[in-house]
C-alpha cells in the first residue's frame, strides 16, 4: 500500500478521480448526483472514473447509463488506483466498514451511505479509521442526504439563530407503507443476519439524525419499543420468520433539556415517504414532510397573536439553501437532489480541506443512539445512552 | 296604521318584539342565531315573539322548535303589533319587497334575508322606502351574512389597515354541486320567473358581496357571462326546461383600478359550499374558503423573502372579531354563527340608532352589478354598470 | 333520602328536570347543549331547571343567560328534588365523585364531564355507584365529548365495518400551546394536588378514550412518560412549582395485537387545540385533527394503486352521523355540537333505559390507563396495566 | 440546400445528433434533459453534439456544463451540418420562425418551445413547414412542457377513461408573482414589439394548453380581458411605458359544450409558479397545482356519498406514467424532468417515424386562442375563434 499522500498536495494537478461501488438504489442516485452537480454548482474539477459492482454485466450496463468511464467487479483494486482519490461506498451495510477501513488506509476521500455500518463495532473501527485519516488531511463523511433538504437546511439556519426560542420538543416520525401488505414476500431486509435492524436502523437513523442535526447537543437517554405486526411472511419455502422490527417507537433526551419523539413505520398504509418532523420552541415551531420536501411551515410565535399561523414557506427562492443553482422561484426540485447537494458539499470540503458533516463520529452517534433504543426495548426501561 | 314612533324613544321601556317571517331553510338559520344570541353577546332586551309561516301548524311546530312564544299565518297582522319592533324576513325573494316596505311603514326596523329582491325595481322600492324610514329612526339591513365570518372580518380589517398594500386582484368563486347530477328534478329554484335568476342571483351575489366588503369603493364595469349545463330536468310531467344558469362568470373592474374575477356553480362536483376568495395586493395575499371557515391564509410580503409564505391563522383567538364571546383557542365555530353575529350587529345598531351594514342601498348595489353582468351575458359585450 | 323510583316509571308524565352543576367553561358547554339540542333532534322532552354554583350572583347570571329556569348554590338540595331527574356535573374534577355518587343513590340520571374523577379510588366509587344505580333503571354516563364529533362517528363506523382490514397502528396526538409561554402564571391546573395530572389527565385522557371508542379492546400494556418544561411559574408570592407535566408520551399495547402511540403537550406553539389522530390498517387508513373537525381523511388500499389517495371527506352529509338534523352539505358545525350530540345521546338512552356509551366502567378504565402511563414514568419501565 | 434525407433511414446506423440553440432559462432546462433522459430512459442513442448561443465565451461554457461536445454561435450552418439530424429550438419566440423553416427544410426533426411564434403569421408559416416535412417523415413538436407532468398525463388519462363522465367545467388560472413589485425594472418581457404579449402569451398559453389536452375537442368562442396593473416601470431612462398585459382573464367554449375559465397573472402576490387545474364532470373533478406537482387531487362522485372526497393521489407510483423509470414511491421528482419526459417522447417518436403531440398545428391552434382572447378584449366583446 503507498504512503496516503496529502491529498490537497495533489488535488489542483487534475481533476479527482471518482470511484463508487454499488449500483442499486442507492448507487443510482448517488451516481446520479456526480453526474449533474457540476451542472448547477461550481465545485472541483472531478472525473466519474470507475463504478464497482459484482455482476460485470449489469455494473457495465450502469456504468454507461450514469456516466462512468468504466466499470470493474474488484473493489480492492479499485481503491489503490492512483487516479481514484474519492470513494463512495454505496453497497450494502455489511460491506461499509471493510471498504472503508481500506479506502481511507490506502489515502482516499470516503462518502459512505448510511447507516455507517450494520454494528456497534464495525462502526466503531471506522470511526477510528477517519479520524486518524483525517490527520492525514484525508476527508471522510456519511450519506444522511435529507441534511441536504433546502427546506430543513432553512429549519436548522432558523433554529440557529433563535428563531424558535427555546426548543420544547420535537416529534418525529418517518412512516413507509411497503409492507403494508401482510403477503409481501420475504427478503434479505427482514432477517437480522442481513438487515441488522428494520424500520429502525433504516429510517429511525434518519429521523434521529435530524433532530441532531436541527437541534445540536447529544442524547442522554432514550425510551424504546419494536414490534413486528407480521412475523411470518412467505419465502421461497413457505412462510419464514421475520426477525426485525416494522415499526418503531422512541424517546429521546437532550442535554438541552429538549424532548424528541421518534415513531417510525413501514406499515402505515398510504405513507409513502412520509419523513415528518414537528418542532415546537417557545417562539415558534416549524413543520415538515418530505412528501412535499420544498415546503417548510414555520409559525412566528413572536408576530402579534391576531396574525400568527403556521406559514408554508415554497423553499424555492435564491436566498434558500441550494436554490440559487436551480430553477427560478416555484419550480419545485426533486429527492434526488438531496444527493446532488450532498456531493457538492462533499466536494468542496475536500477542496477546502476541511471536515465535512456528518461526520463518522455523527455516524456513529447516531449508531449509538439506535442501538440504545433497541437495548430499552428489549428490557422494557429507559436507558442511558453509552459511549465509548 | 299607527304613525311610526321613533324606536329609540320606545326602546328603553320594554325588551324589542322580534317577528321572523319565514321558518325554511333561512328561517331556520336565523331564528337559531336569535335564540342564541344573547347567551353569548351582550345585546339590548329582546323576546322572540312571533314566527310567520302560511302553512299553520308547521309554523306552530317550527316555533316551538326554535323558541318563538306565538306563531302566526298572516303577516300582514303581525307587522301592524305594537309589541313588534324587529322584523326579520326569511321568507322567499319575491315577498321582499311587499313585506318590508309595509314592514317599514309600521316604523318596524327590517333584516332582510339576501337578495334584496328579485327584481331591480323591487329593490329600488325597497332601497326608498328604507331611505324614507331611516329619517325617523328605524333601520334597515340586508343579511349578506358572510360579512360576519370572523375570518373575513379580519380580512377586511387587514386590507383596511394597508396590510395588503394596493389591490391588484381578487379571484372570488362559489363552488357547489347539487345540480350536477343531470338527474336531479326540476324546482322552483330552476325557473327564472319563480327564482329570478340561478347561480348568479343566489351565490354570485355572496361573491360579489365580498370582493365590496373586502376592498370598498365601486364597480363601474362588468363582462358576465351565463351557461345552463343541464336545459331539462325531470319534472312532474317529464322534462321541463332549465331557465336559469347554473354557472356564471364575471370581470368586474373597481373604481380603485383593481378587478375582481367572479366564478360560480351548482355542478362543481365535490365542492359542497365553497365560496373561495383571494385577493392580491402588492404587499400581500389573502386566501379563504367558506369550507374551512376558521380559517384565513395571509401572506405578509413586507418580510424577508426568505421567510414568506401564506400562513393558515386559525381564526379563534379573543384578538379576533367576535370570537372572545366563544370558546377558548382552537375550538371553532360553525357556519351557523354568521347569523349569530348579524343579528348582534342588527341589535346593537338598533340600540344605538345607527345604520347597520350592509343597508338597503349596498343590497341593491349588489342587484346593479348582477344585473349588469346579466346583461353582458346576453349582448356578449362588456357593460358600464347603470345606478339609478 | 327518598327511595329511588324508577325513572322509567315516571318518565313519560311530564318532561325530564335537568340540573347542571358548574358554570364554567364546561358549564357553559353543557348549558349551551342543553338549550340548543331540541331544536334540531327529537328528544323527549326536557326543561333546564336549576343550574348550580357557588357563587350566587355569577350563577344566576350565568342561568339566565343559559336558558335555566332558575339557579342555586347548594348542589346537595338540588339533587333532592322531585323535579329533578338528571343531573349534569361540571363541577371541577375533585368534586365529581361525591356529587356524581349522591346524585345517582337519589335515583337521578347522572352525566359528568371528564376525566371521571381525579383518583383512582374516587373513580372505582363512583363505576360501583353506577352499576348499582343501573339495576334500579338509573344511566350514568362519561363525556367523552369528542366521541360526538361526526368525522370520528363515521370512522369509527369505517373500521368496525372492516374498511381499515386489520389495524396495525394509531397515532394520536393532542398538541395545545396555551402554556408555550414561561411567562404564564401559575394556576391551581398546575398544582398536582388540585388537578390530579397534567396535561396527561386533560387530554391525554381524550387521545386515550378515542383509541378504545375506535378500535374497542383491551389495553395490556403501556410505557409512560412525562415531563415538565417549564417547571416554576410567576405566582402570588414570586415562582412557584409547577408539579404536575405539561406534556406526556406514551405507547398502549391493544389485545388485539395492535399499538398507539399518546402524545400530548401544553407548549406546542402554534397548536390550538389539535386532537390529532392516524389509524393504519392493512387495507386502509384514517386521519382527523379537531382543528378541522368537519374533515376524515380516508385512504382505501382496496383501490387500484393507480388511485389511490387520502381523501378529505367534508363530513357534512345528511347521510353522516349527526348532520341531517343540521345545515345542508358544506355549512359546517363548530366544537359545540359534540356536547349538543352527547346530550342527544344520553336523553335518548334516558328514554329507552338503555346504557349510554361511554359508561363510567369506560371512564374508569382511561383512569387505569393514565395511572398506568404515570407509573410507568416514574418507573422509567414498562407496565402491564392493572385493573380492579 | 441539401435535399432533405428522408431520416429514417440514415437513424440506424448511428446515434442522432442533436443541435440545441439558447442557452438561458430554457436551454438550461432543455440541455438538462438531453443531459439525463438516457440514464432513466430506454431512447435511441444520440448525442449532445452541440450548442448555439450568439456570445462565444458564455455559450461554450454553457456547452461545457451541460454536457454538449461543442458550441457555436451561428445557427445556420448547424442545421445543414450532416451530423445533425435533431434542432432543439430555446432561442427567443422572435427567432423560432425562421430557424424551425430553415432547420425542416434542412430534414432536421424540429423541437421548439412555446410559444410557437411571437405572430399567428409566423405560427401559420412554421405549420405549412411542418406539415410539408412532416411528408418527408421529418418529425415535429412544441414544448408545451406540463403535459408530461405525471400527475397531468394521469389526469388526461383518468377523463379519457370517462372516470370524470362528461366534464362541464374548468377553472384554470396560472398566478406568478414576479412583477408584484411596482419598483421592478423595465424588460424587454414587457415590451409588445419583442415579446408579443405579457402574461398572456407567456402562461395563459401553458393554462390553454392543459384545457385542450385534457378535454380534447375545439374551442369555438372565447371572452377575453387584458390589464396592466403597473404600467410604467424605471428603465435606464427613466419610467418607461409596460406595453404588454400582467394579467388576463378569458373563458372558452367548448366544441363539447364544456366551458373553461383561464386567469393568469404576473402579480398574484406569494404565487411562485402556481399553475392551477380543477376539471369538474357529472362523474368526478380534478383538481392540480404545479406547486406540488407531484400531486392530483381526484374526487370520484360514483362512490357511495359517505365516502366521497378529494383524496390526494402522490402520483409517484410505478403504476404512474414516467413514474417507473425514476426512485421508488414517494421519493418526488422536480419540474425540471417534464422536459426529461418531452424530451424521451420525442425521441421515441423520432425513432418509431410517427408524429410526436403536440404538433405545430396544436401550437397554432393555442396561438388562434390566444389571438382571439386579446381581441376580444380590445373589443369589449364576445368572440369567434377563427382558424386558417
């Protein structure tokens, strides 16, 4: 393995080399977000060099579609190419903290979706590895997308500068509805083995990241509950055991003295992406949904009382976060975008040489976090949250 | 006939007679407001005395429902008592006139439910002898009872207080569906020379009310425009011809520079009873519909445009028009209230021997202006608006 | 004390007595039903006699602006009364057993405002009382008021008729801000040992009867939490304690395999009196919020994906539960009319000797459930909850 | 002049080439689509070739940014380039005229954005060379964007369907706001001589547009009005006269009998882009705003009454047209991809030799109404829409 050079030593000679691996939903719109944001922001010049996957076939059929230069099935090799200097690791939980590990050891940028990794321990060993990365002036981040949301991007500048006063609590709740249907067929998401966790890991991660990221300040302690409404769904031999949760309910304390409440689903019928975040302060609460992700609804508690309501704020305006790149007001961006956003931000932390958020450390306090949850469920009692 | 004594001489000694002529639909609606209005509004004495109706035992039955002491056949009789003082006339449009000219001749002060009339002569004889009447100290009132929404009274109040700025526009519409099913029977209400017009006499007038209310000042153009969707509709004796609109449309240019758009229907599948309104000014927007009554949307465009949107204020805070006689916050009221509200405002300008709004004169304003979009209809042309 | 007759024998002779005790907001309430019901439903017949309060100028005020005959001070005197034969309390929580318990051993029929009482105990007295009460003919029942409202009526209707399929989860919410502020002053709401709870027992209590009067059923389990955010208040003599919670959590497990969640707060900014509830089943959903009251969302999964949608039902139909004694489609009613319904209902059972729903046996199982969630707080576990 | 190959034949043998000419607003949106339509989308191969604009410098880093392998700023030679077998027109409405003649002749398929010309002469020439190429199998299209809004195609498909049964009515309005400031500068937007008409032809032509590809049919007979709310604006010499309207209000007849209502405006205070649809029909109503463009309202009136209402269909269902190429449901797309969507309909036309919708005769036929509309205005009165 070289040396990690100091990566901003060589950044102005050439464009960075991108490498990203996995090429399902995720790759996708990760692939999709490095093929249109130099489009609409100015950020390092950057190559799509190489998309990873197992199946050479399918990898290259992907490759094609979302403009990378090649493909390759090895991402081992991948991560030691010298004109590689970012990877974006967009294949499955269990795979995240071996690539990791690597790809920062051998001296590249990493962007890693969430969840950081599928345990405590993995995470932990990744987290390690940024940090001592980092001193290397080697830049690590993980993939909380909805961060990037204009409109929650505007909830966290508003909160900042106090515009809610002082934060009571918050209500949080992410509801889905694909499995709804009590006959949707076993997979590998609903065995612990593969999965880790279910409603929780998967969409509770997004949830508490929010309230993180909006709010600041660390989480002391946490109430939880799973259940499982269909335990039993049917598989290639008949009916098999679901083994994680579908649905999810939390509490959590903030230093602050700030209550979130957590309540996550992917059997809510007619939810279809239903990310929703109350904020509720003693100046003024915001709402949210990422069903209507350009939206933001902010109530100004400090405006006369005859003329106060929650307002629908169109986040589409040059002055909010990210708009001014896009279209002109009212016409309205996609989720998609969420990662356009992300890569930019990524990509100009690198530049820059500075950190970019979330963290892994963010990662894994929200690993932390969840993994609380899961521990308070399981014996029925508030618990504390631990940290190394 | 008895010379007209000048209520306020009389008034003090004994609580106000009130009469209501008319125990349908309307007469429902207002004889309610009576019968409640004193428990929540500070308003002079008053007894229910006598409701009027041509079919004598329903009337009796309707009195006993609704808290009237007497029923009665003949109203003719009735407006000669000397124990009545108020008389209020729910009674079908084509008996306006008659009755509350007479009505008025007996020093009576008249609540005339809306539209003054059914013709315009009618509601210049009436508009006369209010006139006539108002010189010795007797009112008179159309029940345009929509003013009374506690959101648009704050609406009117904001446009006053140049919250809005200058009015560029109003979209006002009344949307309902109880005719769109092309089955449903032919009635009174369908024919021109019982009902005198359809859509246009009976919700366009609400419509055009409003866009009066809201902004003052007067029409001094109008383009209208007429359609019947469904010609025949079954009656007794098998199709019968429609002879009314069910739909019409309107332009009407304000004296202020702004115009106001009108739109009305009976066969706007799923809109119930929807009067919607919208006004633009060049610092801000109001948005409202009769279906969500405890509402009014407000955009205040003096703020920074990172934060403006249209806010949803729940009408239903002591600060607002008439809702500190109600309930606390966030308990709403119904659309029966409207009524509730006229009547105090009807007692109170009795009491104080002011002239209560909307007077004779603002009702046939009204009839002008329906009058003359009827007339654009029919020429296919654009029409100045003719006053007496 | 006279022998209980039985009520059913002298009914029909001459009309009910109704005594109400309290004039407060919820007096005013109960009053306004009482006045109002007759006019729109057949019930039988009823007089307002006697309305009760301590203080003896503001009650007689108060009966005759409510529509009593007469008003008193000394509940124990009214409850005696021959001409009396219901008995309406809305006197604070903490006086209603010893009244509720007198009334009923009087052989009057009981109604009292919720929460039942403010003790456990209090509330086991008064469900004996009832039963016993009951074998001689004599109903009692709780108010739960919101069971009235028309869009929660017509859901219930929905999920019993299986609309909803299997229900997997409830979302309920009662999110109020009439304590955001920190500047509020203290009051004897806020004193644990005059209000027995917070906002646990004020609207937690609600949120928790419309999970049961939904789905019926058992509740086996809970997990509680409360919390106070602004725990010292302005007072006579400088900050005092606040000791009861201004917002509270919870999950119920239902018997039927089915979970709620409870959240309730005093200090949602911007949330007025929002009864907020979510009801996901395998074949389709519900939504409600008390802010529009006149509204159901209901999504069908039955349908084609293609169409499928939350629909907003305008519940304002003569074919709803409640409306046809009101207004035409789309004229909405207020939060009133849930206590005119209730008094409906309870008159009718009055007349056929039949149970009104609910009974003090439903009230009282809230009361387990509440004390169940406040040990389950104060536990910081979960807690089976324990009945009689 | 070459003559023109019939293209179909030269297609297979490599990818089509394709020439957009413009770079602003719309080039920025066009060149976005070309950008991605291949990666969600099975089209034939072809290629950004290259990029017209008149600034050399601004035009080829337009070209970089966007993808295109070159630029140029003399469209003239383009078109006749044999590598070339697609224009894409973005350039001013004063230019379509005579690059759309010059590029048909030359063989090339043509796609132009709305409108089709500042001039019904203009219109009508550019139809003649449409029609004529067209018989040389040279393809044809307008950029009436909204019609490959998903929700849009799924409400054309649902009337289509009779789900609706015959439609009566419709209301559409298109508000903006973007002139709402009187202080807002003089541009050449605002002058009749470069940019034909205001508000009118701008969006009123996007709201007709939705009318005819909805309903289908003709429009016989149109009612129209202009205004100027603001109609001196600061240029670089001082105020400087708006000689274009900044809203209109038209109805038209339908061949069908339906009637449609447009209002568009530029100064609708808090509308950002708010293309608003509602269609009513005896069956059902529809109900759009391209604000949230995601969704469709959609009320069945076949449903039993006590069931009825608008529900809230997120069409973002694989079920959904475009839908199944994008992210799974609920993950929103932005406006920019109705132009990904034109862009794919039109290629798949060009590859498959048939006649993409909507054709140059479409846009005539918009540019008749238009016509019509601002005639009748001029005139006060009622009028015709004629045709060639």
């Amino acid at each position: 393995m070289s040396t990690p050079a100091h990566p901003s030593d060589s950044t102005p000679s050439r464009p960075l080399g991108v490498a990203a691996i996995g090429y399902a939903f995720m790759g996708k719109a990760h692939s999709n977000a490095w093929r249109n944001v130099a489009s609409f922001f100015d950020v390092p010049a950057f190559e799509q060099k190489v998309l990873v996957g197992r199946d050479a076939d399918a990898v290259a059929e992907a490759a094609a579609r979302y403009g990378w230069a090649e493909s390759a099935t090895d991402w081992r090799t991948v991560i030691e190419r010298d004109d590689i200097d970012i990877v974006d690791i967009c294949a499955p939980g269990w795979m995240h903290a071996e690539i990791a590990v690597a790809a920062l050891a051998a001296g590249k940028h990493v962007l890693v979706e969430k969840p950081l990794a599928n345990t405590l321990a993995e995470a932990e060993l990744m987290t390690a590895a940024a940090a001592k990365a980092r001193a290397g002036g080697v830049q690590s981040m993980i993939g909380f997308n909805y961060r990037r949301v204009p409109a929650l991007a505007l909830a966290r500048e508003l909160i900042a500068e106090g515009r809610l006063g002082t934060v009571r609590h918050v209500r949080a709740a992410y509801l889905q509805d694909w499995l709804a249907d009590a006959q949707a067929p076993m997979t590998w998401r609903l065995r612990k083995e593969t999965a880790g966790s279910g409603a929780l890991g998967d969409i509770a991660s997004h949830a508490i990241d929010q309230v993180l990221f909006l709010l600041g300040g660390e989480v002391n302690e946490v109430t939880g509950r799973l259940n499982t409404f269909v335990d039993r769904r049917p598989g290639e031999n008949g009916l098999e055991d679901v083994t994680v949760d579908d649905a999810a309910w939390a509490t959590l304390s903030l230093a602050s003295g700030a209550i979130a409440s957590v309540e996550v689903s992917r059997v809510a019928t007619g939810r279809k992406n239903s990310l929703q975040i109350e904020v509720y302060g003693d100046k003024g609460s915001l709402l949210f949904d990422l069903e209507n992700l350009n939206e933001l609804g902010f109530l100004d508690a400090t405006l006369p009382v005859r003329e106060q309501g929650f307002r629908r704020i169109l986040v589409n305006e040059p002055e909010h976060p990210y708009i001014e790149a896009w279209w002109p007001q009212g016409h309205i961006i996609g989720w998609e975008h969420t990662f356009t956003h992300q890569v930019r931000d990524f990509l100009l932390a690198v530049r820059d040489g500075t950190q970019p958020s979330p963290s892994f450390e963010e990662g894994l306090n929200v690993q932390h976090i969840l993994s609380a949850v899961e521990e308070s469920a399981a014996n029925k009692s508030t618990l504390t949250v631990v940290r190394r």
